[in-house]
C-alpha cells in the first residue's frame, strides 16, 4: 500500500485495467470520519487479484483521510477504541444544533458586531474574538451575505478530495428556471450548493415563488447558515447522513412530501469521483423515494439531474440506461477551463444527465441551442444532424464529422488510423498498449493523454 490513496488510483484508471476497482460499499465495513469506508480490490485486465481491503470514501488524497484495513484484518479491541476516539475527534467543533443557535444569536447582533473569520471559516461571537484576533476577519456581515454563504466561504478547491466549482450565475439562473418550467416544487439539492441558495434567496424574496430545496453536502460549513430543515451534512460517496437516522429521516420527509410528486434530484459531484458509488447511492436516494406510499406509479423513476462531463456519458448510462445527456454546456464561476470567456465561448465539458424526457429539457435559443425534429431534443449550434448515423452526434458542441471506416462519427480534429484501425488524433503513437485507457477504453495512451478530452 503506497500513497496516492484508494479513490485517485481506481478513479483514474478505472475497472478495465491493472489497477483498484470498488466492490462497493458493504454492510458492516469499519468508519473513518467519512463514514463507512468502501471495499476496494486491486485487479489486473478486470480480473480480481490480491487482497481486498476498505479506504475512505470521500478523500482521495492519503493526506486528507489516510483510513486503510485490510478486508481480512483482525484489529483489536484497543485499536477499534482508539480509532472511534480519532474518529469523535475529527468531527466539526460544532454540531448543526449548536451552529443554528450561534446563527440566532449572531442575527441579533448590531452590524458592528457582526465576524465571520475567514481562517476558521466560521461566524464568530464577540465572546470568541479573543481567540481568533490572529486570524483574518470580515466585519460587518449584512443578511444579503448570510443568505449568500456559497460567496462568503472560499470554494474548497482542493482538487483531490473536495473540489468545488461553484455554477456561473447564468447556468444557476437557467437550472432553476428550468425546474420551475418543468413544474418541481421540491429540489434535492446534492453537492450543489449555489442552487440550493439561490431556491432559498428567491423564495425569501418573491412571493409566488413556491420551489423549496433540501441542501445534502459534505461541506459543513454550511450547518452555520441553513436549518436542519434546509441542509444534511451527507457523503455521496457511502450515502452517510453525518446527522444519523434524524438527517436520513429528513431527507425521506422532504422527497415523500406531496405524495413525491413534483420533486428532483440534481447533483452535481466533484468529477474526479468514482461513479459507482455515486451511483449506489444515488439510488438509494431514489429507493428512499419510492418507498412512498403512492398510487399506481411505483414503476417510475424519480426524476433526477446529474450534471457531469460528457466524457462520462457510457460509464452514468451503465448504471443509469434510461439517462440521457443534454448537450447544455453547465459554466462554472472559478473554474477557469469550464467558464465563458471574454472573447467568445469557453467550450464547458459539463452536462446534464436526465432521465426526463429530452424533448421537455428546453434549451436556450439566444445561446444558439435548437430543437432537432428527428431527434427530438435541443441540440448545442455545432452539433449537426448527421444523416448516415441519423442522429446529432457531437458530444463536444464541435461540429464532428462521419468516418465510413468507423461507421460513426468524430471529432473534427480526429483521422483515421489505418494502423490503428481506428480514428485518433494526428499525433499519436500507434503502439500497442494492453492497459486501457479510463475515459475511452482504448488502448494505447493513458487518461491525461486521452484525444477525447483534448481541446484544439
Ligand atoms: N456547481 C455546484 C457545486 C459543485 S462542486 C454549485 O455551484 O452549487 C461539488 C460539491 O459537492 C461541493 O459543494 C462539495 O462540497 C460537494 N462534495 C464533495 N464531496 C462530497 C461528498 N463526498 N459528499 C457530498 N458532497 C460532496
Ligand atoms: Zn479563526
Ligand atoms: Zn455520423
Ligand atoms: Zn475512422
Ligand atoms: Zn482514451
């Protein structure tokens, strides 16, 4: 067992190759302070091999959670004591309820009085100023700034464990309007905090506004600013409701509401995530829902938002085959790939994944989407409707074009390989490789060098 942690070596090679493939999250499996740990298995060409063993579910960086056991492992009586003690240890100093009573008090506070330290990024007391007076400070925190925490808390951008990239405003403001469209009153909102604020500052401010929103996160940073009511301290990556069978039974509540009708799920994870798990536990967040007592629905799914890059478009419909993927390009406010430019448009990698049905999903007009008849969806400027595969292939909102030989169609920057008897990119090197690559599957280059994730 070397560095690099469990999740970056299986989240970036994947199940295909010499690598670590998840086994899932397993009843009875030990805790870190994420919660269960996920059962991992070190395989060689999708074969299993070696011992299997359980790490951390949400850090994929030995330097944020270093949890490992062997699967086989006996630990001891005063091991398991002293990990449940680190354990207690590395929880937030505050609970959610003692962190709804600072936010009481902190309101009643004169504007002058009013600190939120950006070290410990934390709203303080005056009795706590004392404590914190070497650290950076805000002064003067208004309500428009409490009921915006997704501005006042630097993004977690730590790349390996808790990358947040937070929505540009434009994606946030036609994410919303389009559930509204679609007739949602209730959105779970999981690992999307700027939507969940902007559903909650919208319904403060408006009137006839009757979208609600439930806030699952791992950030809990978050328990400062919003009830238990409006978030749950939540691991994607196991389903672990930090908050114990009290957040779990919130969460049913909020999706059984109104007989589950007229509710969503949109998630938007952090992409360097292993999509298996983010899959078991989106469904049993979907379970959860269907354990509604409803009438004469019980086949349908609950309609759900994932928002992930295109290139991971055949690993969600493995798990999800009645997704499909938008070809709406999702921006993002700090992320300096995935954000419009100044001088014409950033292409974002970033869709939505749907089990709605593509034709209700409207896209706008004025950023030159429109409505493809024959494939009955809206379809990004680029993508044109290719006769011989008869659908609009682009995945990147590039114009892509048919190759005969391949029978499909491609990047635009893509030829055909005869070597390789396949289309690449010009600059490739044919050699043979049994280890494939994790995005595309194929052989021959790794993921960084992937041409599909290749801008020109
Ligand atoms: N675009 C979204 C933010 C997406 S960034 C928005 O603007 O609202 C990914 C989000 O997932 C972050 O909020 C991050 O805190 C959260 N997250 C990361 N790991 C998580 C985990 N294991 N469980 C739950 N949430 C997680
Ligand atoms: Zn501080
Ligand atoms: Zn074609
Ligand atoms: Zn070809
Ligand atoms: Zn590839």
């Amino acid at each position: 067992w070397e560095g690099g942690g469990a999740m970056a070596a299986a989240g970036s090679e994947g199940p295909r190759s010499a690598a670590l493939a998840l086994l899932g999250p397993v009843p009875g499996a030990p805790c870190c302070p994420h919660g269960p740990a996920l059962l991992f298995v070190k395989t060689s060409q999708g074969k299993e091999e070696g011992r299997r063993f359980y790490a951390c579910s949400a850090c994929r960086d030995r330097k944020d959670c270093n949890f490992f056991q062997w699967e086989d492992e006996k630990v001891s009586e005063t091991r398991l004591a002293a990990r449940e003690a680190y354990n207690r240890n590395h929880q937030p100093p505050f609970t959610h309820r003692q962190n709804m009573d600072r936010y009481k008090n902190f309101v009643l506070l004169p504007l002058s009085k009013r600190r939120f330290c950006q070290e410990c990024q934390q709203l303080l007391l005056p009795a706590e100023w004392e404590k914190h007076s070497d650290h950076q400070f805000l002064c003067d925190i208004t309500t428009a700034q409490l009921k915006s925490p997704s501005q006042l808390l630097y993004p977690l951008e730590n790349k390996k464990t808790n990358a947040q990239y937070l929505f540009a405003d434009r994606s946030c403001q036609f994410l919303l309007n389009l559930l509204r469209d679609l007739g949602f009153r209730r959105v779970l909102s999981v690992g999307t905090p700027r939507l969940h604020e902007l559903i909650q500052s919208k319904a403060s401010q408006e009137e006839e506004f009757s979208v609600r929103s439930l806030l699952l996160d791992i950030d809990f940073r978050y328990s400062q600013f919003y009830t238990e009511d409006e978030f749950c301290h939540y691991n994607m990556f196991n389903h672990h409701f930090f908050g114990g069978e009290a957040a779990c039974e919130t969460c049913r509540k909020f999706l059984c509401e109104e007989n589950g009708e007229r509710v969503i799920m949109v998630t938007d994870p952090p992409f360097g995530g292993l999509v298996e798990a983010l899959a078991s536990s989106f469904k049993k967040l979907m379970a959860m829902w269907r354990e509604t007592e409803k009438e004469g629905h019980d086949t349908k799914e609950m309609p759900m938002f994932w928002i992930f890059p295109y290139f991971f478009e055949s690993r969600i419909l493995e798990f999800f085959p009645s997704f499909s993927m938008m070809d709406y390009q999702v921006d993002y406010d700090n992320h300096a790939l995935y954000k419009h430019g100044k001088t014409g448009r950033r292409q974002s990698p970033v869709r939505i994944f749907t089990n709605l049905t593509p034709s209700m999903i409207v896209l706008p007009e004025e950023e030159g989407y429109r409505f493809c008849a024959v494939c009955q969806r809206y379809v990004s400027s680029g993508n044109q409707h290719c006769e011989i595969c008869n659908s609009c292939t682009s995945k990147d909102g590039r114009r892509w074009k048919h190759c005969v030989l391949c029978k499909k169609c491609v990047k635009p920057s893509w030829f055909h390989c005869n070597n390789c008897n396949c289309c690449t990119l010009q600059e490739h090197s044919c050699e043979k490789s049994d280890v494939g690559c994790f995005v595309c599957g194929k052989a021959g280059h790794k993921r960084s060098a992937c041409p599909s994730l290749s801008h020109p």
